[in-house]
C-alpha cells in the first residue's frame, strides 16, 4: 500500500460550476499514474465511500493521460451558496483523500 | 504562416499584472489584447445583487494598462463577462470605468457593447416551449423561479463579438460570455480553427494559472497557427509545461475530454501537449463540434432574504463536549421564541474546528480545546433576521448545560457590536440550458464612439 499524498503532487476539489464539485489528483510522475490507472483503485465507488454519498452522485470519474491526473466530479451536497453553505469555492473538500492508502501490488509484503 | 498571437494579462479583470510581464507580453507583437472578467465561483450575491466581486480601483488601474496598449498598438481589446456576472449593471459598470479611463488618458475609439441579460418574459416563454433543459444536478425551473430573479444572463458565444469586430468596435465589452470566446473571436473570425481557438482561449483565460509557479495575476500569451498553438508565460520568472499546461484543462471542469459550451462541444480526445522550448508548450489536434440546436447556458439568482451572522468562541471543555446538545436546544427556543414567524427565518450554525468547512463530510469530526462558532440566521425582513441572530446568539450565552461551570457566559466573542448585517442574501436560480433560433438571438450589439 501506498499513501496517494506520496504519489501526488496536486490533490484539490473546487465548484464546476454552482451544483458540481470536482476533485483532481495530479501524480508525480507517469509510472504512478500507470500503476493506479491499471488497478483502478481511484474510482467511482471509493470517492462515494470517502464524501459518503450514493454513488449515483458521482457524476464523472476520468483518468486524464495528458495530464498524468484522475478527475472525479460530483454533485454539490448544495448548491453553491444555499442556506448551509461551508464553502462557497468548493476549495476545501480535499481531506478525506489525504488520509487514503492505495494498492500498490506490494499487500503480502511482510507476511 | 499564418500566425496570430494573443496577449491574457490577467486571470480576471482588476486581479492586476506585473507591468514588466505586460511589457514582455506587447513586445511579441499581439494582435489582440482579451481578458475575462467573471466567474461564477464567488457564489449568487455578485449575480443577484448586479454588484462586482472585484473592487472598482483594481479593475480601472488594470484597463489604464489595457486601453492605453491596445489604442497605441492599434489592435482590439475584448473584455467578456463585465463586471464579473455580466449582467446589465455589471456591464453599465464597467462601461462607466471605461470612460473615465479614456478621458484621463485622452483616448478615443470605437467600442462595442453587447448585454447578455434573458428577459422573465422571453425565458418563461422558452420554458413553455420546451426550449430549456437543466445543466446537471439542477432543480427542475418553474415559471415562478423565474419571475422571483433578479438577474438573468446567458453566456454568448463568439458570434455576436465577431458581429462587433465586423462592426468595427476597437474594444468590444461584453457581459455574460464563454471565458474562452473573448481569446477565440478574433482568431475564428480571421478562418483559424475554432478547435484550435478555442482551446487556446480555454488556457488564456485563466492567465498565468496555466504555469509554473502558477498565478492568477501575471500574463500568458498565445500563439496560434493553422494547425497547433503554442503557450508561453510573459513573465521570464514562469514557464508553461506539459504539465502545467494540462493540468489546467482540468481545472473547474466536469470532464476534461469533453467542454461543452455555446453551440458545440471542445472534443480534446485527439489533443497532444508538447514541450517545445524549456517556457512553451505545443498543442495540437482539439476539435470543435458544433451542436444543432445552438444552444447557451442561462445563469440566475434570486433574493431570499436578509443574513445577519454573529461570531464567537468557545474555549470551555464541558461546553464543547456538550456542543450538540446545546445547539439543539438553541435551535428549539429560538424556534419557539419566534413560532409565529416559523416560515419566514432559517437559522444555521458552523462549528470552526470541528466540522466548519465539511459538515457531514467531515472524516473527523472531534473538536479541537477551543471551537469557533458562526450563528446565521436568514429572514424575509432585516429587523426578523436581526431579532433571530440576536435571539440565538444570547440565548447560547446563557444556555445551562448539566455540568456547567462557567455560569457567566459561554462564549468568547471577538467584537462588539457582536452581531454583523450581511445585507440580502441569494442563492443560484437558473443554471440551464436554452437553445437558441440563431447564436446571436439575444445579443444585441451596440456601438459608441468614444472620444476624448
């Protein structure tokens, strides 16, 4: 296992527009990208766990290759500026993901 | 070969720029100067209220830079989303600051005006026939949402600025409008690739942002030929990578393959990023597909009352461990206190070092020795607002929890008076989807001659 803040060198949400927030995780370098890209362990059903919504609120989930970056865009808990709000930006909804360990082909290691 | 660069001073106008980078920037011989000057990012008050999220002073010290490069370089300036939500007195706005500027600078020039603002009548009636359709995750518009707006822009695409350069406007204001279509008109208007253009556009918008190090208040500039474009920063102390470069495509986007916007969709499965030089980077292989209907996106606010907020801490352990119930039972007799005005006020709470900026979400809600505490309340009247905050506010101060203490008083507060009148509050309305008979349909274009 891995933690993701040792393979990324960006991890940040913000609004895409008013009713969507988008997390992007840009990796340090390509061989990292590749290597969660293939187990695919960044996906729809983890980030759903992680921000505990249905995992029909996660609306798109792309890995860019251009950008060496997964992209995960869901819907707002609320509208941007709603009664309620806490983050006009979307800015600061990035630390659930800064806790997260991903598999890294390296699980029986030790044992 | 065909070449046409483009100068992006700044990420949004009155976010200022270094003059030296300025200076690097019109020494490449731009043929155009464009900036955007909106978002929708600082939230519904900026669009709902008509007032800008950017101070008047930064944005007529950054057009003096601007107006007086583009009529000495004689080439055109295109300012899109006025005033930062681009709705009639955003654009008014800006449109005052733009003369005031050209009569300090003894400037003269022809400039186009192009309002972005959808009337009640003429998007009911696009409701009606069938002509709107929400942008993702919206509730379903109703007539009554209309007419409860304040404000109604949609974002116009390249056409109707192409109409006021055809016109010949030397600097074409805008409102509401595709951030990336103020940098594309006049490259699509001259046959570049709208593709190409556009994507361009896409990375101009934001300035420097599409850098390292990255900054939304330094200059980018563009270079665009028949079949790639390149991207460089102005400024010697940033450069432009594959890295940077791509990443920003990303950036506030839903899906970075796929941009949709006025008439057609960005299709960026084909592009490859390149790194040229050591500063710039080579992109090629966008497309543009245009979509029939065109359609644009129409944007909203509507006024829902007043807020007044109060501010405090609290630094008593008992009093943080029994947090939860103590907000309930504040909750309850504000409740009770106003039960006939039940309806017409809301009342919220943010607990700063426990749960203030996720809510739910938060995988770790334990507060920490001290908390911050934000009491909100929102009603159809200031003096109703006014009576809920302050209702709540002293109520929490007093409020007897089993094992209390400090009988004096709860909490800490920073300031007196202790409680702040936000003014009116909003929240987005229309976020939707309208096609259009023509890309022009409701843009109308203006001219002025401004003469100094």
């Amino acid at each position: 296992m891995k933690p993701l803040v040792e393979l990324a060198q960006v991890i940040r949400t913000k609004n895409a527009g008013p009713y969507e927030l988008t997390l992007d995780i840009i990796f340090k370098d390509r061989d990292g990208y590749e290597r969660v890209k293939r187990s695919n362990s960044l996906n729809a059903a983890l980030i759903a766990r992680l921000y505990g919504v249905p995992e029909q609120d996660i609306l798109e989930v792309v890995y860019f290759d251009p950008a060496c970056a997964f992209k995960a865009t869901m819907k707002r808990p609320l509208p941007c500026g709603d009664l309620g709000e806490r983050d006009i930006y979307g800015a600061q909804q990035h630390a659930p993901l800064l806790d997260l360990w991903l598999p890294w082909g390296d699980e029986d290691e030790g044992s | 070969m065909k070449q046409m660069v483009l100068l992006s001073p700044t990420a949004i106008l009155g976010y200022g720029f270094p003059a030296g980078s300025f200076e690097n920037g019109l020494s490449c011989g731009p043929h155009v100067i464009a900036v955007d000057a909106g978002s929708t990012d600082p939230g519904p008050y900026y669009l709902g209220s008509g007032k800008s999220f950017v101070p008047r002073g930064a944005v007529k010290r950054d057009l003096t830079f601007l107006l007086r490069a583009a009529r000495t370089l004689r080439i055109p300036l295109l300012i899109g989303t006025a005033g930062g939500s681009g709705a009639r007195q955003h654009l008014e706005w800006c449109r005052e600051i733009i003369l005031e500027v050209a009569r300090e600078e003894g400037l003269s020039f022809r400039m186009a005006a192009i309002p972005a603002d959808v009337s009640k009548q003429y998007l009911a009636e696009a409701l009606r026939q069938g002509r709107v359709s929400p942008l993702g995750p919206v509730p379903e518009l109703t007539e009554e949402i209309i007419t409860e707006s304040t404000n109604l822009v949609a974002q116009m695409g390249v056409e109707p600025l192409i109409e006021a350069l055809d016109g010949g406007a030397e600097v074409v204001l805008a409102g509401r409008c595709y951030d990336p279509a103020v940098f594309a008109a006049l490259p699509i208007k001259e046959g570049f690739d709208p593709g190409l253009a556009l994507h361009l556009g896409k990375i101009l918008e934001c300035a420097a942002i599409a850098a390292v190090p990255g900054s939304g208040s330094d200059c980018m500039i563009g270079l665009l030929e028949e079949s790639r474009f390149l991207v460089e920063a102005a400024s010697p102390k940033r450069q432009a990578t594959v890295a940077s470069v791509a990443a920003h495509t990303l950036y506030e986007k839903s899906n970075p393959y796929l941009l949709p916007g006025p008439g057609g969709i960005l299709d960026l499965h084909g592009t490859s990023f390149r790194q040229v030089t050591g500063r710039r980077v080579a992109v090629e292989g966008s497309r543009f597909r245009p979509v029939s209907p065109y359609t644009v996106k129409v944007e909203g606010a509507r006024m829902i009352g007043y807020r007044v907020v109060s501010i405090a801490g609290a630094r008593d352990p008992r009093f943080i461990s029994a947090l939860e119930e103590i907000l309930a039972g504040v909750r309850e007799r504000t409740e009770d206190n106003f039960s006939s005005e039940r309806r017409r006020f809301s009342l919220n709470f943010h607990v700063y070092g426990r749960d203030g900026v996720m809510g739910k979400q938060e995988p770790r809600p334990e507060p920490g020795h001290e908390v911050g505490i934000v009491l909100e309340a929102v009603a159809e009247t200031e003096e109703l607002a006014e009576a809920v905050c302050g209702f709540a506010r002293s109520t929490m101060l007093h409020f007897g929890f089993p094992g209390r203490l400090s009988t004096a008083g709860n909490l800490a507060f920073p300031y007196s008076p202790s409680d702040f009148k936000v003014g009116a509050a909003y929240v987005f309305s229309v976020h939707h989807l309208i096609t259009l008979a023509h890309p022009r349909e409701i843009f109308p274009v203006s001219f002025e001659e401004v003469r100094s």
